[in-house]
RNA sequence: GGGCGGGUAGCUCAGUCGGAAGAGCAGCGCCCUUACAAGGCGCGGGUCACAGGUUCGAGCCCUGUUCCGCCCACCA
C-alpha cells in the first residue's frame, strides 16, 4: 500500500477548516441551550470584554479556557449554557469617543448631553461588534442568540431594580463627603479606581507657622505645599512636651492672614516623625479630614473641578495647583518661613483612566453601603459555597471585604446607567424610583429633573451573572442556570468585579453566583515581562492565529495555564502544538492508508491492541480529573504524551505488521482498534482544537454528525488489561535495551543483530517476534550466552545481544566503567538503606521488599559487569 | 508596615502520599525507515536559593535568612 494512499490532504489546513465548520455551527444552533432539555445545568457567564476593546492575549486565554469547559462539559452529558455579551465599560468607552471626537474638533460639552450619547451609541454600532468577531475567531462555543450588552434594556432594568431596592434597604445613600476626585476625568472615583505609582522622588518640605503671639513658631513639613492654602489646624500630639502647651493657641496664615488653631490628635500625629507637628488640609486630605471631623474644623475647598485654585486661594487663585506649589514655595521662602526640603520617596494616586494625579474633593456623591453586604460574601466562601482556584485567592478576597469601605458609586459621566433619582426644584426632595418619575414623591411637585450622574461600570456588572438571566423577572433561564458553575477570570478584577458579583448574587438571590472561580495567570513575552503597547512585544491573538491556525494557538494557551503561574508566551511554544496536531494528522492518514469503512467489531485482540486500548483509558481518564481540578496544563500534557509517545511512537509501529501483513484476524484487529482510538482521540481533543477534532470526526468512517455532540470519551469505555500492560511493557523494555546496545556500540540500524536469553524470557517474548525485528532488528534465539556479547538485564533476565561488528574496545571499558559506577553506587545505597535499623523498621512492606530484591539484583548485576571488565583489560 | 506567590537541567516549567530528580524546548551522536525530516532512535545535562530543625529517610513538613514578582495599606 502506498503512502499516498489517501484521500487526506498531507497535511492539515487549519484556516480551511475553520471556514468549513465554524459557520456550521453557529447556523446550526449547536451551542444553543435550552432550558428544557436534560441534563445537569452548566454555565459559564462570560467576562464580558469592553465594547470598546480589540482582543488581546488575555481575552484570548481567557477565553479558550471557558471554551474547553464548556465543550468538555456540553459533550460530557451537561446541558450547557455558555452566555456571551460586553461591557458598555463608562468611563474607558466615553473617552474614546470623547477622543475621536476632539480629534474633529467637537467637544463633548458643546455637543450637549443627548448629542454625544447619540455619538457613542453610533460608535458602539459600528465598532462595537469588533471584539465579538474576534472571539469567534478563536472558535469560542458562546450560545450567541443570548448575547447581551450592560446597557441593553433587560440589564437597564435590572440596574435600575438593583438601585432601587438598595435605596428603599438603606443599603444606597448619598451623602457629602471627600472623595477620589479626578480633575482630567471631573468625576468622582471609587477607591479601586485610583491607582497608586510607587517610588515617586519628590521632596518633603518643610515650612514654619509663626504663633500668633509672636511667641515663636511651629514648623511642619508636607509634600504638597499648595494644600496650606486649606489648612484650617496645625496638629500635635497631645503628650508631646515640646508642644502640648500650646494647644489652643493659634498660628498666623502667613500668606492668607488668617489665624489656624493648634489641636491635639493622638491618632494623627506620631511625634517621632518629622517634627512631630502636622499641618491639617480637611477638605483636600483623607486623614486630615477625619481628624478635621474629630475637632469641628472648617473644611476649607481650595481646588475647583479641574484642581485650579479657587477664590479661596487668595492671590493664587486661578492657578494650577502644581503651578501654586512652586508660587508659594518661592514667597514663603521670601518671607523668610522656608525650613528646608529633603528627597522623599512617595506613592502618587492617579486615576486608573485617565492618569491625573487624584485630588481628594468634598463633593456630593451616591454610595453603597458595604458592611452588610460584605459579610455574607465572606461568609459564602468561608463555608465552601463559592471556592476559588487556587485557594490562596480567597486571602485576597477576604482581606479585601473585611475592611472594604463604603463604595462611591456616582460618577459624572454622560455614557452610563443615568441614576434613577430626580431632585425636585421646588423642596429639594430626590425621588428615586424604578419609573421615570413625572412628580417628587415628597411634594408633588413637577418640576423634577434626573440627576445628572451616571453610575459606575462596575455597578451593572455586579449583577451580571443573574441579570443576563433575565433578573428581575423570573424566567426559565435564571431557573435552571442560576448559580452558575465557574468563573473564570483573571486576579486584577478580584475586587472590581468576583468579590461585588458575590455580595450582589446573594443579596438579590440569595445564592452564590458561581461555586467555582478559576483565576488564571497573566499572559507575559517570553522573558517575563507584562506585554504592554509601549514597549512593542504585544502579541497580537489573531496574528497568531492567522499564522499557526487556532487549534494550536488555542492548545498553547491552555497547555501553558499551569494554576497559580503566569504564562511565558512565545512562538516557540505554539511550534510545539503545530508539531503535534502534525504528528497526529499523520497518524491518521496512516489510518486511512488502512481503514477504508468503519471496521467491525473483532473475535479477538492482540496484546498490543488491548494495550493501547487501555492506555487510552489512563489518558482519559487522567484528562478528566486534571480538568476537574482547573489544571490545564496537565490535561495539555497528557492528551500529548499518549497521543505521541503511546499511540504514534509505540502503537503504530506495532501495527504495522498486522496491517501490512496478511489478511485475517490481526489485521481485521488492529483496523478496529486504530479506528477505536481515533474515534475517542476526536472527541477528547474536541473541546481543546475544535477544528482539528471536527475534521479528524468528519473523515473517520462511519461517524455521523458533529463531533461536538458527542459524548466525550469515558474511562469506562476502555476496561484495564493489567496483562496486556505487562507483556507489552516487557517487549518495550527488550526493544529500547537493544536499541540502546545499537547506539553504544555504533551498530548501523540496518545490521540485523541476534541475541540470546534464558527460556523464561525467550518464551514470554516468542509471540513478539515481528515487533523485535522492526523496532529493534533483533532476533531473539535461546542457548548459552555468546562469546562476544552485549549483556543486559530485561525485565529481570539477561539479554545478550551478539556482537557482530567490529567492537570499539576503548569505548567498552569506558561503557562499562561508566556501568559499574552505576551500579556500585546503586549497591552502596541499598545497602546502606537496608543496613539501617530504622527504615527496616518502618518503612512500607513494599518498599523494603523491593529494595532487598534490587539489592540482590544489583550485586548480581556488579559481579558480571567487573568479569567483563576485567576481559577487557 | 501587612499579606500572597515564586527560586528545581542552558531556557520555560511539572513534581499529588515524605521513599534513588521529571517533561518540553535547546544541546550532542546516529538514521531520508514505505504516517510524519514539521520525522525516528539513542545520549548527556541537577549543591532542588541559603542555613538550621523534625524524621530511619526531606525538593516536599517546621523555623530563620535571602533574592525576585505581585497585592493591600500608609506616607506630615
């Protein structure tokens, strides 16, 4: 038969194959639930990616991961729902748009507020699709006819119910109080979305206050000198002797005029540090502000929207607030106050968006009340009901909860879930309500207007997991697939995003979201480094996948997640799974050289057959449990290692003299079980390379349908044959140790060599003859050992193989000194285990058995090794 | 300041129950062999960061040290 005997291309074409079967599956509503139909519920919300985003490595991993459970589970008899949509993602989305917009010349306030939602909506229409298409690239098996978007109407309403409820619970308040300001973004941040930039050089400078008797003065050191434009007290420790008498004095402003009072505070103020006295900016300070609270203190804004310095400031009004530090660090200098600077590292609060340095602003804002939603959330998985992968995550979002402070939830942005609240001209009154409201619900009186504000991003996206379920209404969808099964995401949106959909899937639900969250790593170039645009070694998804085909890029991404770890991309590591879905497309077109219709089910196995039969039983079964332990990277390295060095290395080759010999029983057996491990091999590498599976299913004779539908292959299908592993394991012994014999002593492959052994041996190894001869080209005979021979010891008894060829002697001695070290040392180690009272004592009955055994062995082993030795020399 | 993770072959990483240290890639040698040279066969390569401790026995458990990475908090 010749090797091109095949319909199968030589090799295969990814790109063809995804043209061919994606569009297939998506018309054909394979990935579609339903409700309805059997089985257990599995669902996977996804993360949903910002409409404004392009996908990047970790869209990609991310989502490869969530496909193989999905598919894993769909085909393992689950009734999957694996639930796409995007995030409309407030802030990052506005100032793209804002941004496109600038770059025409329009500004967002000129257009107005109803003109520029009318932009954005328009660009979301037009660009918003972009990472969907994407997704599907990578052979995602999303349900598509659920997709939703946080500000479709079902999740609007959903927002809204959310707020209200919270509202009428005490649980939303509004309040005035200093917040995270950013004066680029003019809106109002939650604690989360400030960023904080390490190691900062600036300087500590230092600056006298004089008393206002005249008495003398106190200094104090800041590294924000603009801020004492709001100073409203100077601080101290209330035990300090060097300034406790002076509490209750007051200082003079020396460029304001005004007069600031001394205060006592213990919690403030470490009189170790510095100079043990503290200037005090209440309004623009988050410590200062608590202490301005304790002692009644005037919460003096200095800074307008923007962080100029307001009128408040005196002559430095108008000023940018970095511009005012250099003005008044030159005129306190001049009046003579200046104490001096030193180099001070410190960490700057910028904004996550938009990088402004943050400035804290007294400023109305809504808030969600955390305590009481936090607990339970901590409780849930304290108790097991949620646990993550791995484990030590649930520190982190512990840690987090326990101490999470009340969340600003308002911001000052145009494209947003508008806050459900309307402020009544007339009496002040705020109406929240789930309707628009038409008249305050305090006075009746019509004229109400919305507030302004939007809310926060993350806000729709806590309530993500049961609002694309329908919530609040009560549908069959949120029946069946709430809670859901995993999360899978990465550790930067712990808090942003698990920890909030917890404490608002219980609330509203009263169940977790999810029972499993499985955190991946973060996807870095080969050298470790965070990929980032600025740096140039971005890699870009669908480049990869254009060049290596998404089943390998896929298989690379999953074959790296190792728990725990972040993942080292590099192409070569994608050459690796190029390699094997090659090495395993020849395999099957080796297949077909061979089977032709699908084979009937044989009287009787060979030995080989039923043993890779049941190595493919140990293979499923161990990608089982390593996916059900999140542990990809074994699941990767298992379906790699039977597939290569079991069923290509070994099977194959063993086939070969039943499939190229004569017709009859092997023959008609070894096309069964070639054909029966394809068949599993399809469906268990279906959820890893969907399109590769596909194609391997489609051609294999005799399937029908998808493979995608099938049932994912079970251990049970394959029944143990401890026999079958032992004789073939024996032969594998006899054939590596022959070819190693060969590659010591430079024997060409093509020399055929003879050996001998013992009876015991040359009968359990008879039947395997053809093996011998064309893995090992060795031909196996009884009778006494040769005179020029190769000794070896396979499966307890000695091989010798006969040396035809020239010996290299040099190369012997070296051999066998390299030998007898081996085995000397071997001998040294057992006996020194076995000559030890306390492990003969307690180690396993196993293990001391098999060391004495082994000792015997080897020292039988040593006595032949130094006879031939001493031949040689 | 508090916390988490990591340090194992040249590189990237496994190592589950404490019992003689593993894989991929890279390297070296041999081979175009009729599924596959995108391949086959064989080989070499280790102070498991360091120091103590527990144990008959430690990469694994305990204590300490050190280096790298990350998170949180604070920073007058």
């Amino acid at each position: 038969m010749a090797a091109d005997d095949t319909t199968l291309p030589a090799h295969y074409d990814p790109h063809a194959a995804f043209a061919r079967y994606a569009p297939e599956w998506e018309a054909s509503a394979v990935f579609r639930a339903d409700p309805d139909a059997p089985g257990a519920p599995y669902c996977i919300v996804i993360p949903p990616p910002n409409v404004t985003g392009s996908l990047h490595m970790g869209h990609a991993l991310n989502n490869a991961i969530q496909d193989v459970l999905a598919r894993w589970k769909r085909m393992d008899g689950f009734n999957v729902l694996w639930l796409p949509g995007t995030d409309h993602a407030g802030i990052a989305t506005q100032w793209v748009v804002e941004r496109t917009l600038r770059a025409q010349g329009i500004e967002r306030r000129d257009l107005g507020r109803d003109a520029f939602l009318e932009h954005v909506w328009r660009w979301k229409a037009e660009s918003g699709g972009t990472i969907v298409r994407q997704l599907k690239r990578l052979g995602v098996s999303c349900d598509w006819s659920r997709e939703r978007f946080t500000m479709d109407e079902g999740l609007s309403r959903a927002v809204r119910e959310n707020f209200v409820r919270l509202h009428e619970e005490g649980l939303i308040y509004r309040d005035t109080r200093l917040v995270n300001w950013d004066p680029v973004g003019l809106t109002a941040l939650s604690d989360l979305e400030v960023e904080t930039e390490e190691n900062v050089q600036g300087e500590l400078w230092s600056f006298a206050y004089p008393l206002s008797d005249g008495s003398g003065e106190i200094v104090v050191a800041t590294t924000r000198p603009e801020t004492m434009l709001g100073d409203t007290a100077v601080a101290v420790h209330p035990d300090d002797p060097r300034y406790m008498h002076l509490i209750g004095k007051t200082v003079r402003h020396p460029l304001l005029d005004r007069a600031i009072p001394i205060v006592g505070d213990a919690i403030l103020v470490d009189p170790a540090f510095g100079t043990g006295a503290v200037k005090v900016t209440p309004a623009h300070d988050f410590n200062d502000h608590e202490v301005g609270k304790r002692h009644n203190l005037p919460m003096l804004v200095i800074f307008t929207a923007d962080a100029k310095v307001n009128a408040e400031g005196g002559p430095y009004a108008g000023l940018d607030r970095f511009v005012a530090r250099r003005k008044i660090k030159e005129d306190i200098a001049a009046l003579g106050l200046d104490r001096g600077a030193k180099p001070h590292l410190m960490t700057l609060p910028k904004s996550q968006r938009s990088g402004a340095v943050v400035e804290p602003m007294v400023s109305t804002q809504w808030f969600m009340r955390m305590k009481p939603l936090a607990t339970p959330a901590v409780g849930a998985v304290e108790h097991g009901f949620t646990t993550f992968h791995p484990t030590q995550w649930e520190n982190t979002y512990y840690a987090w909860l326990r101490d999470v402070k009340d969340w600003c939830i308002s911001r000052q942005l145009w494209w947003g879930h508008r806050i459900p609240a309307w402020h009544c001209a007339a009496c002040g009154g705020v109406t929240v309500s789930r309707e628009d409201a038409t008249a305050c619900g305090r006075c009746g009186s019509a004229e109400v207007s919305q507030d302004e504000d939007v809310l926060d991003t993350w806000f729709s996206s806590a309530l993500w997991p049961f609002s694309t379920l329908g919530w609040p209404e009560r549908t069959p969808d949120l029946a069946r697939y709430y809670p859901t099964a995993v999360l899978v995401t990465g550790f930067d949106i712990i808090f942003f995003w698990v920890a909030r959909m917890m404490f608002m899937g219980l609330h509203h639900m009263g169940h977790v979201p999810f029972k499993d969250v499985y955190i991946h790593g973060l996807v870095r170039d080969e050298n470790g480094d965070k990929m980032s645009k600025t740096k140039g070694n971005v890699v870009d998804p669908l480049q990869a996948i254009e060049a290596h085909g998404a089943d390998a890029f896929r298989m690379t991404l999953i074959g790296l997640a190792g728990l725990g770890r972040d993942l080292l991309w590099s192409d070569k590591r994608v050459e690796t799974w190029v390699r094997f879905q090659n090495k395993a497309w020849q395999a099957y077109r080796f297949l077909h050289m061979h089977v032709k219709e699908a084979p009937a089910t044989p009287a009787a196995l060979g030995p080989m057959d039923r043993w890779i039969l049941a190595r493919a039983g140990t293979c499923v079964e161990r990608v089982r449990a390593a996916l059900d332990a999140y542990r990809f990277n074994d699941a990767a390295a298992e379906i790699y290692a039977f597939t290569w060095y079991e069923l290509c290395d070994w099977y194959l080759e063993f086939s070969k003299s039943s499939l190229y010999g004569e017709d009859g029983p092997a023959k008609d057996a070894a096309r069964w079980t070639l054909w029966t491990v394809f068949h599993a091999l399809a469906r268990m590498l279906s959820p890893f390379m969907p399109f590769f599976a596909e194609e391997l299913w489609r051609n294999l004779p005799g399937t029908t349908g998808t493979c995608v539908t099938q049932a994912w292959p079970k251990a049970s299908d394959f029944p143990r044959d401890d026999a079958a592993l032992a004789e073939v394991a024996l032969l594998q012994e006899a054939i590596v140790t022959v070819r190693r014999i060969r590659s010591e002593k430079e024997i060409a492959p093509r020399v055929p060599l003879a050996a001998t052994c013992d009876e015991a041996l040359r009968v359990a190894l008879a039947p395997h003859a053809a093996a011998l001869r064309d893995l090992a080209g060795v031909t196996l005979g009884g009778g006494a050992k040769p005179a020029s021979a190769a000794t070896a010891v396979v499966g307890g008894h000695e091989l010798h193989v006969v040396l035809e060829g020239v010996l290299d002697v040099a190369k012997e001695r070296e051999r066998l000194d390299r030998e007898l070290e081996r085995v000397r040392k071997s001998v040294s180690f057992l006996e020194g285990r076995l000559g030890n009272e306390g492990f003969v004592a307690r180690a396993p009955a196993a293990l001391l058995e098999k060391s004495r055994a082994e000792l015997a062995a080897d020292r039988e082993t040593l006595a032949k090794l130094e006879t031939a030795r001493a031949a040689l020399a």
